[in-house]
C-alpha cells in the first residue's frame, strides 16, 4: 500500500469517527438514525467523560465528547487533510510530542484542582495542538509498519 | 505465554482503570494509548534485543487493546450485576435531556426513551441488560483495539526517536 493510500484511508476513517462526535447535526439530514443514539452514545461514553458542562454546544444540541476531546480528534482529522495537501509534513523530534503532553496535561491538572476556572476553548485548543502531533506520529509509524510488512 | 505478559499486564491495568469514573474523567482517551505504551517498554526491558519495531509494536497495541477491552467489560458487566446500576442508569437524565435537544419528532424520541427505559430497568432489577451486554462488549473491542494499536506504534515511534538521538 502506498503513502497516498494510506494517507487517505487515514482520512476516511478519521472523517467518519469525527462526524459521529457531531451525531445532532447528522439527524438533521436522517432522523431515524436517533435508534443508534444510545449505542453511539456508549461508543463516545468509553473514550469521554462526556460531563454535560464541558460539552460544546451546536444548534441546539450538544457533541458527544468534551471540549477537549473534540478539539483533540479535530487536531487528528485537521492534520490528516493537511497531509493530504503537503504529504511531505513529518516530525522526527519527540519535543513537540512532550510539549503537547505537559501543555495538556496542565491544563487537565490546573482545572481539576480549581487553580484557574475550565474554558472549553482553552480545552479545544490543547486538545488540537496535542491531537495534531499524535497524528503526525502515528502517520510517520505507520508508513514504518507498511514498509516493513511489504519488505517481508 | 511470557511474550504476551507485557499486554496482559497493560491490559488489565487499562481494564481497571476505564472501570474507575474519577480515573476515567481525567484520562479520557489515553488510558488504552498510555497502556500500551507501557507494554511496549515493559516488552522491550523483558526482552534480550534493544531494537523494537513497528509490527512488534502494532501487536503488542493490538493485544494490549484486546486484552483491555475483555477484562474492562468483565469488570462493568459483573459490577453492574453486584451494585444493579452503572454509567447508563446513572446518567438517564443526562440522556433525556440530550435527547430532548435532538432534532426528532417527539414520536420518535419516545420510542428511543422507552427503549433506553427498558434497558435500565433490567439493570435495576437483574442487574443485567442482554442489549447493554452487547453494546458494551461491542464498543470495548473496537475502540480498545484501534487505540490500543495506534497507542504500540506511537510508543514505537517515540522509543525510535529516543534511540536515534542517542545514537548521534
């Protein structure tokens, strides 16, 4: 499998999981979908806390993760498209990987111990900086996977 | 058996703690990914090689997200069983007013209402919901094994990256 392929498998399933965090908008377009709600719900349930004041609010209803988790997985499917673009992005350093971490995991820690009030932007854009790098990772050790079973 | 330790162990770390709320409101998503990174290192100090590479990682992701997502939905169906409430009980209210939010007709949003009704009575009365059971087994094995999986690679990458730098 090439990296093209990859890179758009990658972006597909990414696209699909990332709807799903937006499951009011999609009964917009097919309501008896609302049957799944409870499974789909579950689903976001084992990768969220989903704490009904830290969900961001969309036409009326809200997403099915927090602010941080939605900013984390736009920072996955952001990157995606721009590797789509620019195939060639790619991180060797762990720095970011550790910066992203620490700023995350800050921000989790200064929130839950009350030290500054939780603003679910400062929460989505953690969560985007920290998703974005994870993504560029997990890209590059996937190529690193592919080329190795392929040289087999 | 010794090779597949590391996953075992990582796993029902993960399982236990995706089981813990306060743990789980904290960690989110990264209880699986954090696992196996923990297997991958704990595979590498238990083997004679220095080197990992990917597909080793990507295994022992996938065993550690395998083994998470059976001893993580052991423990919520038996401890749904002992207390007769869980996440879905717990959170009713919170579903009914999603739903109330959700552009469905009210017809619609009862049908689904009874639906989840139905499934919570069972666990207050039984302690087990057959649906429940099936869900929660179903959503545990392919989130815990896609996060378990990218989880043994990142861990990878990072160990490599670690390697090279101190190589040069």
């Amino acid at each position: 499998m090439n990296r093209r392929r990859i890179d758009w498998l990658l972006f597909l399933l990414i696209t699909i999981w990332y709807c799903g965090i937006f499951f009011n908008l999609i009964l917009l377009i097919y309501p008896p979908l609302v049957y799944t709600f409870p499974l789909v719900n579950l689903l976001y349930s084992l990768v969220c806390h989903q704490n009904p004041e830290k969900l961001i609010t969309i036409y009326s209803g809200h997403t099915l993760v927090c602010a941080r988790c939605t900013g984390i997985y736009s920072g996955v499917l952001l990157m995606s498209l721009i590797s789509l673009i620019e195939p060639k992005i790619n991180i060797e350093s762990r720095k970011l990987f550790y910066i992203s971490v620490i700023i995350l995991l800050f921000d989790v820690l200064m929130t839950t111990f009350k030290i500054y009030d939780y603003s679910k932007l400062v929460a989505f854009t953690t969560g985007i900086f920290f998703g974005g790098v994870m993504f560029l990772y997990f890209r590059s050790a996937l190529y690193k996977l592919f080329i190795i079973t392929e040289a087999h | 058996m010794k090779k597949y330790l590391p996953s075992i162990v990582s796993g029902f770390g993960a399982g236990v703690l995706q089981i813990v709320p306060i743990l789980k409101g904290l960690a989110c998503c990264l209880i699986v990914p954090a696992a196996s990174y923990a297997a991958v290192v704990l595979h590498k100090k238990s083997s004679k090689s220095n080197k990992i590479d990917y597909k080793t990682g990507f295994v022992i992701g996938l065993l550690t997200g395998l083994f998470a997502a059976a001893f993580g939905s052991f423990f919520e169906i038996i401890i749904t069983l002992i207390t007769k409430q869980n996440d879905v009980t717990g959170s009713f209210t919170q579903i009914q007013q999603m739903l109330s939010t959700l552009p469905i007709t009210p017809a619609l949003r009862q049908e689904v209402l009874d639906m989840i009704a139905g499934v919570n009575n069972d666990i207050a009365m039984y302690g087990f919901s057959t649906l429940y059971t099936i869900s929660i087994i179903m959503n545990n094995f392919i989130v815990n094994t896609i996060f378990g999986m990218v989880g043994g690679l990142v861990a990878v990458k990072i160990i490599d990256s670690k390697e090279k730098r101190d190589l040069e």
